[in-house]
C-alpha cells in the first residue's frame, strides 16, 4: 500500500512515470565500492574493494527505505510522502537524499583506505 500511494504521490509530483524514477534511484544510490575487513599478524585493517552487482542493488533499496523511514518518524509527514521525496532525490542525484549521502560517505572511506 506504501508503495502503491508513493508511486501515485511522484506522478503527481514529477509527471514521470514512477517506476522509472524508482530505478534511477535504486541506480544512483548503490554504492560502487566499498571497505571490507582484513586481519592480518593480529592487527585489523580496511582494505578497499569492489561491490557485486547484486549487493549494490540490496544496499541501495536498504539505503532508500531507510532514509525514507527516518524522515517520517516523529513527522507530520507520511511514509508514502517520505519515500517519494527520497527516490525523487535519489534519482536526481541530489545530496538532500539520505542515500545518495550514505553512498558518498561509504565510497569516501573506501577511497582513503586503497
């Protein structure tokens, strides 16, 4: 039901078609690389890596609909209208989106650990 009134709510918004705009969120928002944990002689140290094709997707929809259930708690604002506004940010490619900030930040530190 979320889904189905959020998608009403971006095509009212924006005029496009919804699911177009849910993918190019889910696109924009995956994380291309990321840090991963090598122990080595007793000491822990991040090593940079890539991220599967299947991850980015699983970790951009968790990033999304986290983003989304942050910003309706406490709000006067609904989920529906939440998650709207995150996947039009995210699929804009604009750094008010909870996702699009997780993923520069998670690409950040893998960049500094290579």
């Amino acid at each position: 039901r979320i889904i189905k009134h959020c998608f009403e709510i971006m095509h009212l918004m924006t005029g496009e078609n919804p699911v177009q705009i849910a993918i190019d969120a889910v696109v924009n928002s995956g994380p291309r690389e990321d840090s991963t944990r090598i122990g080595r002689a007793g000491t822990v140290r991040r090593q940079a890596c890539d991220v599967s094709p299947l991850r980015r997707v699983n970790q951009a929809i968790w990033l999304l609909t986290t983003g989304a259930r942050e910003a309706s708690f406490r709000s006067i604002k609904s989920m529906p209208e939440c998650l709207a506004d995150e996947l039009i940010n995210a699929a804009k490619g604009s750094p008010n989106s909870y996702a699009i900030r997780k993923k520069d930040e998670l690409e950040r530190v893998a960049k500094s650990n290579r």
